[in-house]
C-alpha cells in the first residue's frame, strides 16, 4: 500500500492472473519456517547474512491459504486495496489500481478503502484531508465499483487498523523497517530532522490494513514488493510466536492467527510512467503537474499534456525498446485505455509519426474519461449517497477487521473485557 498502497493491479480484460507461490518466503526455505518458524533465528544463522526482503514470484498455482476455509466452491477468496487521499487521482492510480478493481470485484471479495492515515506520514494539508477523502470515494464509485459487491470505506473509521498496528509494532524487529527501499528515499529527501516516526513505521501499519481482513491476495507493483514481503513475514512471526498450541492454550481455536498473503502481480500496464520522463512513476508528489494526466482534467489539459510530452526522435512506434522508455510507456498506455492486446497495438501504431499517434493516444483518453468525469459530478452533487456508501463499508468492514483484532489480543495474552 504505501504511497499508493498496494495500487497495482491486474489488467484482466487481456490476461489471466498470475499468482506467485509461497515456496519461498523472503529467502528462506518453506521448510524451514515450518519447523522452526523463526525468521529472525534464519537471519542470524544464514552464513551468507543476507537480509534483503525480496518477493519470490514464478507462475505456479495457488498455495494453499494459511488459514483453513471451506471447501465449498462459493467461497471467495479476500482481496484488499486501497488508495491515498493525497494530491489527484491520475492515471497511474486509475491504470495500476481503480480501473481493475472492476474485474476483480466480480470474481473476488473486496474491500476497497481510502487510506488516510498513510496519508499524514508526511507534511499535508488538514484543510484538504477530508475534502480529498470524499473525492477520491466519489472516484472510486465513479470508475464502476459496485458497492452490492464491493465494500468501499474509509481506514479512519475502522479503528482496528490503529490498534492491529500497535499490536504488530511490538513484534516488528527496528531492523526491518530500516531496511524499507521508500523509507531510505523519502527520508533523504525531507531531511532526518523533519521525518516523523510514522515515515518509518507506516509499512506496519500496512501490514495491519492487509491482515486485518485476513486477506487471500494483495495486488502489489514493483515499488510495493518488499512492503508486502514484510508483511508475509510479519504474519508468519506473529503465527510462530503467539499461533497454534500457543493460542490454543489461552483458550483460542489454535492454528495460525493470520493467513500469509500471496501477492498478486501484474502482467501489463500497471506502472505507468511519467509523461515527462519514461524512466520515473507518474506521481501526485510529482512538482510538475504536466507530468501526469489527472483523472478529473478537462479535455483540453489532456490534450495540451499529451502534445507537450516527452518524445524521441525514431521513427515509428515500438514497445520495450530500452532506448525509447517514453515511447513504450505512451503505447502501453494506449494498450489499456483501448483494451486491445499488445501485439495489436504494436501492429497498429508501428508505422505512425508522433503527430499521429499523440493524437489517437489523446481521443482514446478523452473518450475513456469522460463518463467517469460526468458520473464524479453527479456522485459528489448528493453528499448523503456518499455518505451513506461509506458508512455501510465501515460497518461491513469492522464486521470482519474486529473478529481478527480480538483474536491477536486473545492469542497474546491480553485481558479482555
């Protein structure tokens, strides 16, 4: 979740999903944390000291869930994701997360939530919190999540993800979060004296977002890999020292107390690039707002951004060409608004000019965003429809977030009311 909190997702209209195994669990053998279950005993006793999170991903089939389900084929797995109510949904949140959410809701249980308390690991602007968290809710609703499958909450009002991260802190070794690739950069970039607390423990706090509801699959990018290996290990840890005879004896079902989630990788189009740059994410924290295209920006800006873009001066069009980042982000783009497959859109745009591409990428944009525009205006001009979606998302969330919290309070020893 982080930045955009797991806001990578899966373009199903073109590709089956791809699921990653759980043989191999941030370096260390299944084997091993089966037996002894300790990952920080692994470190210490790894010859070759190496400590680097890393998300083993291969195309295998689906390991089997921590926690036992029913067998019944009606039961659906559990996906969470959300995104942050900071700056502008634009199209790498849309593309990466939102517009997949679609597919996903129907075959998936989802929740969906606004994730405002990562929102304030940084500086921010308390007057536009609110402001931005019902905006990008409208946006959600706006971009086809269906709320008669889908739950779509805020974080705030679920308290149990505060209380799960506290609770997941006291077993989060310091050396795990120093270790955190965004912490590293962001706070570099603020400056040591000016970095909160939060900037480092926010990973945990994602952990929480995502164990919280028990969850099968969690859609990750290549920025969020190593939040989400935390997290897998984290479980494990937690399961090894308060789990199964342990629980058991306190009274609980025994067995481990959270599932270990399995990321679930995108094929295409889930990082989108920055249109001033093929090689950096677009980003909201971005100063340059013509490096993104914003999901509310009228026709005209969307014009204007694509013909100010950053080009190249070969001919024609060609994907995965290293030497052209900005000519292979633009066609993937392009191959995910139109829904057409890859080798399509390589065969139709290989003998264009910019001039003529830039202007089929710029229609297909416009004609892809304005429903979502119309429906936003009409979502946000009836605040009691928005109010009342969130408030049922809480509940039915809290429903399921509260049962695991009073299981991990039950299973360390806690003395409950």
């Amino acid at each position: 979740m982080g930045r955009s909190v797991l806001a990578h997702f899966l373009n199903l209209s073109n590709t089956t999903p791809r699921f990653t195994s759980s043989l191999s669990f941030g370096g260390i053998p299944s084997r091993y944390v089966k037996k002894h279950g300790s990952i920080r005993q692994y470190r210490l006793m790894n010859q070759h000291g190496s400590t680097a999170f890393r998300c083993c991903c291969s195309s295998v089939s689906i390991s089997q869930p921590a926690v036992s389900e029913s067998s019944s084929s009606s039961v659906k797995k559990r996906i969470v994701s959300g995104v942050q109510p900071t700056g502008t949904i634009h199209l790498g949140n849309y593309l990466g997360a939102i517009k997949n959410w679609i597919s996903l809701q129907t075959t998936y249980d989802t929740l969906f939530f606004i994730v405002d308390l990562h929102a304030i690991t940084l500086p921010y602007d308390t007057q536009q919190l609110s402001k931005a968290t019902r905006d990008t809710a409208a946006i959600y609703l706006a971009c086809g999540v269906d709320t008669s499958k889908a739950s779509v909450f805020v974080q705030s009002h679920v308290r149990a993800h505060v209380e799960l991260m506290w609770l997941l802190s006291s077993a989060t070794p310091i050396g795990w979060l120093n270790r955190m690739i965004q912490f590293k950069e962001k706070s570099r970039k603020a400056g040591d004296e000016n970095v909160g607390v939060a900037l480092l423990t926010y990973p945990v706090l994602m952990a929480s977002d995502i164990l919280l509801y028990q969850s099968d699959f969690v859609p990750v990018g290549e920025d969020q890999k190593q939040h989400l290996e935390l997290t897998r290990e984290l479980a494990e840890r937690v399961n090894y020292l308060y789990g199964r005879r342990k629980w058991k004896k306190l009274g609980g079902r025994g067995g481990p107390i959270f599932k270990v989630p399995e990321p679930l990788i995108p094929p295409a189009g889930a990082r989108v690039m920055s249109l001033t740059d093929g090689l950096s994410k677009m980003s909201k924290s971005a100063p340059s707002d013509q490096s993104r295209i914003n999901l509310l920006d009228p026709k005209d800006v969307i014009a204007n951004k694509i013909k100010r873009c950053k080009t190249d001066s070969f001919s024609g069009m060609e994907f995965d060409n290293p030497d052209r980042p900005e000519c292979s982000n633009l066609l993937s783009i392009y191959q995910v608004i139109s829904g057409k497959m890859k080798e399509e859109v390589a065969l139709e745009c290989q003998d264009m000019n910019w001039g003529m591409f830039k202007a089929l990428l710029t229609d297909a944009l416009i004609d892809h965003l304005h429903p979502i525009q119309v429906r936003y205006e009409d979502i946000m001009s009836d605040p009691a429809y928005l109010d009342k979606v969130l408030a049922e998302g809480a509940t039915k969330a809290t429903d399921i977030a509260d049962a695991t919290l009073n299981n991990v309070y039950q299973a360390m020893g806690f003395l409950r009311r």
